[in-house]
C-alpha cells in the first residue's frame, strides 16, 4: 500500500507539472504577460537539481539561495518541490501535501502570483505572512516536509509571526528536525544578515548561489552603464517639474512611455501639478486608489495610442517580489525611488530598479533606451560588493552594508533549540606604529590605514593627535587622571587585544616629546583575514 501511495504521489505532480507547463505555452502564445517562453528555464532546472542532490547526499537541514533580483526563484523553488516530491528513492521522496512555500512578507499578490504559477498539486501549501496563522495546523507534528521561506529576510525577527509559528511547531530544534527529517530552503536576494548567522549553524547549513544567465541584467550591469543614477528628494514643483524635464521629456521627447515614481500623499500633488504643465497623463497607484491588472495592462499595451508620457505615482507596490513583465518594461522609461537621508541598502535594492532587472540585456544591447532608474548609487554600489563577497556560505572581506538588524532572527543559533553554537576564537594583538612627524603619521592614516584595520561604515579623515602636558602626560577622560604615555599606550592596546570582532576596532594617535623630540604613534588593530 505504502508503495503505491509513492507511485500515485509521483503520478500526480508529473501530472499536474505537465499541465502548468501548458498552460504558460498557451499564454505565451497569446501574449498574456504571465506566460513565459519557458515554464521552468533550464538554469532552473540544472540549480534545483543541484540543491535536491545536496539534501540527498548530506544531513544538511537548510540550504540558503542568494541570487539576483528577478533572477527567476519563482521557477526554482517549484522545480525544487517537483524533483523532491517525485524522487526515485522512496525514502528520500517528500509527499507533495508536506512541500510548504511561506513567507514573512504581507503581500496577498505574492500568494496569488506563487499559487496561480504552480502546479495545482501545491498550491493549497502557499502562505504570506497573513495566512500564517493557518499553516500551524498543518506544521504540527509534521514529518518528512520540506518548507521553503521566500524572501527570508522580511517578516524573521524575533518575536514576529514567522517565527513564532516555527517556534510553536518544534520546526526550530535540531533534534526535532533530525528526528522528523524537516528541511529548509532560504531564499532571498538580500539575505546579508541571515547568511551571517547560517555560516554558524556548521554541517546543519549549506549555501547555494543561483545561476546567472548571459542574458540576464541587474544592478551592476545597470550602474557600470550609468543606467542606476543618484536619487534627490521630490518635495517641491521645481524639483517634480526637474524631474520631469530632465529624465522623461530630454530623454525620450516623442518615444512615449510609462513613467513610475514612488512619493507619499504630501508630495503627490507637485508631482501631478508638474504633469499637468508638460502635459503628461497622470496616474496614481496605491493601495487607497488601485489601479486594476486589466486597465494596467491596457495602459501598457496601448502606450501608442495616448501620444502623450504617463506618470505613475505609487507608495507600497513594485517592490520585492512583484513582478513587471519584460514587455512591459521595454515601455518603461524613468523610474524614481522616494528619498530618503538614511537608506536601507536592501529597500533600495529591492525596489524600482530590481524591478526592472532580469531577462532583457539583449533588449537593452539591442539600443532599447531605459532609465534612467534613480535610486541610492551608495546602497547599490554596498549591494554588489555584498554578492562578490560570498564564498563557501560565508560572507568575506569587510565592506560597509546599510541596513538595519536591532532584533534577532529567526536564523540566529541561539534560537534554535540544541543547536551547537560556533563561537570562533578571534584574537591577535595590537599594533603600533611611529613616525618622525605630523605628517608622515597623518598620510598613513589616510592612505594606509583603511587597508589594516577593520572600519565600521566611517572614513578615516586623519588622526587625532594630542600634545601632552610640559611633563609628558596625558589626562585620560574615562580615568579622569594624569597618565604616562606608557600606561596610556598598555591601556589601548589591552582594550584593543579584547575586541572579539572586527566590527569596533578603533585607532589611536598620540605624540610623544621626547628630548624635545616629537615623536608621532598610531595603535591599531589589524584588519583580519576573511572577515
């Protein structure tokens, strides 16, 4: 009987796979938007394979996916359900009812989207974060299942409903995971924080980065051709009425395209006021004034008939996970993110400008004029670095990240149960280097510095050097005494030997007069390797 049930299993996603695989032909064929000229690319295929064969032959509980923005995840995470659902080996092979595809994020559209894309085999197994309530039913006493996070890195902190509801379901426990053979997937293209915390979890944890396709475009490739350019708040009517003469009316003149901006109530009005004058269609987009598929798509493929530019404002939609098909974006021009003082690197990156990345270089080589997308040059130059740094699951070098982390996440070790906890040993000792002069010592620091020791998001700008008194001592704020430079220097270099990382290393400038003689010392901690 067991076998059989095994059989009908495989029979029924194949099953259901070949149907969702003919109904994206027949909307390819059609040109519906939602079709694709492949159900599942074969990069897809190829990296699914790959991931399976890593649970297959390790005991690995989670394996964590970076990939690009737009890469094509959808696709991956179903291609990764069909293989491990319809594996040869009976005791490898997950039923199809304990393949869940969850997310932390609040957005109807992506259960929608994921339910409407997939075979119809899972899609009673798809929930946002508002639906989350719901899965914990299923979760409980659950075996042999394999639950897929999309977008890991929204919704993940301590204490929210995303981990309350693994927590409550024993998900969280090694030994129970062992025990009942529970498998994890991770996925998101700004999983910085969370890969940090993976990398402890030791022979429990693997990471995989998605392929790349040659055709595929995004923020480097967006950048290095000036297509990504810096953004500037649009609070006033000169600066929407910049906007629009600079980006859209000098760029594309008669070449009418859709135009998308993201703003806020109050300043939605300077934007339609500056349409008006130039004669620009304006739209607004937002949850309070929806513009619906069919009139969007209408707009998009009717772009000709307006003979005029269209403006969309919006406030909440085109960020992560939703999709703007390619034929749409070829009738895209500007795009503009809101401003903001103090960025979010992942916000930045998620927004318009992964939006319109993807499948369409050859478009763009071809001539096909796009952009320009203003976003923070900053957060996407932080992003890239970020994606060249990971090898091995663990994120190398030391480059600057914006983005905040004030709770725990779920993927910290401390709180999964009986995890063993890495706790790398890091200690090397302080440095100090001298200098005959002011100068030699301000050069170093400028020049030389930045490439030893370890520097949380500042610029070095030069030390600051201090004369001591006619006696040759130092008056130290925290003693609130008269200190030799001796006991100074041991009492830096002490506080410097006991960082345990290389997050809060500091460096320290005095001067030392010595027979009259000015001698200029620097103590740092040097820049560890691969950290």
């Amino acid at each position: 009987m067991e076998l059989e049930l095994l059989a009908l299993n495989r029979d029924t996603v194949m099953r259901d796979y070949g149907v969702a695989v003919n109904k994206n032909r027949e909307l390819y064929i059609k040109r519906d938007v939602r079709g694709t000229e492949e159900y599942i690319y074969p990069n897809q295929k190829l990296d699914a394979s790959i991931i399976c064969q890593q649970f297959y032959e390790t005991n690995v509980r989670a394996i964590s996916i970076t990939k690009k923005t737009k890469v094509g995840m959808d696709g991956l995470m179903i291609q990764i359900a069909t293989f491990m659902s319809t594996h040869s080996d009976d005791n490898f092979m997950i039923f199809r009812d304990n393949i869940f595809f969850i997310t932390g994020m609040s957005n109807k559209s992506w259960q929608e989207d994921m339910s409407d894309k997939m075979p119809t085999c899972f899609r009673n197994n798809v929930y946002h974060h508002g639906k989350l309530q719901k899965l914990k039913s299923k979760l409980k006493n659950i075996e042999n299942a394999l639950i897929i996070i999309d977008e890991i890195d929204t919704g993940d902190k301590e204490g929210q409903k995303l981990h309350t509801i693994l927590k409550q379901s024993n998900i969280l426990d090694v030994n129970y995971m062992n025990d009942k053979n529970i498998r994890l997937v991770f996925v998101s293209a700004t999983i910085i924080n969370e890969l940090r915390d993976l990398y402890n979890w030791d022979n429990l944890h693997c990471s995989y980065i998605m392929t790349v396709p040659d055709n595929y475009i995004g923020h480097k490739e967006f950048l290095d051709r000036e297509i990504i350019k810096e953004f500037y708040e649009i609070n006033t009517l000169s600066s929407a009425e910049r906007w629009i003469r600079e980006d859209i009316l000098d760029n594309y003149e008669n070449n009418y395209r859709i135009h998308i901006i993201r703003t806020d109530e109050k300043n939605k009005t300077f934007i339609e006021t500056a349409c008006k004058k130039y004669n620009i269609i304006f739209k607004n987009h937002t949850s309070d004034d929806r513009i619906s598929h069919d009139t969007l798509a209408d707009t998009f493929n009717n772009i000709e008939i307006y003979k005029k530019h269209i403006v969309i404002a919006i406030k909440g939609f085109y960020r992560r996970a939703n999709l703007i098909p390619n034929d749409w974006k070829k009738k895209i021009g500007a795009t503009h993110e809101k401003y903001v003082k103090k960025y979010d690197t992942n916000v930045q990156v998620q927004g318009l400008p992964g939006r319109m990345s993807g499948y369409w270089k050859n478009i763009i080589e071809s001539g096909h004029i796009t952009g320009p997308h203003r976003t923070s040059v900053e957060a996407i130059k932080e992003y890239i670095e970020f994606y060249e740094n990971i090898k091995d699951g663990k994120i190398i070098g030391k480059f600057k990240y914006s983005t905040s982390r004030s709770k725990k996440l779920l993927t910290n070790p401390s709180l999964i149960a009986n995890m063993k906890i890495i706790e790398e040993s890091i200690k090397i000792e302080p440095e100090i280097r001298w200098f005959d002069t002011q100068e030699d010592a301000r050069t170093f620091c400028v020049c030389e510095l930045p490439k030893l020791i370890a520097i949380n998001d500042k610029k070095i700008k030069g030390p600051v050097l201090r004369k001591p008194d006619k006696n040759g001592f130092y008056k130290d704020n925290n003693l609130k005494r008269i200190i030799s430079v001796e006991e100074l220097i041991k009492r830096k270099c002490d506080w410097l030997a006991t960082q345990k990382t290389p997050y809060r290393c500091r460096s320290c400038y005095i001067d030392v007069n010595d027979n009259k003689t000015i001698q200029w010392a620097i103590i740092y901690l040097p820049k560890l390797e691969n950290n």
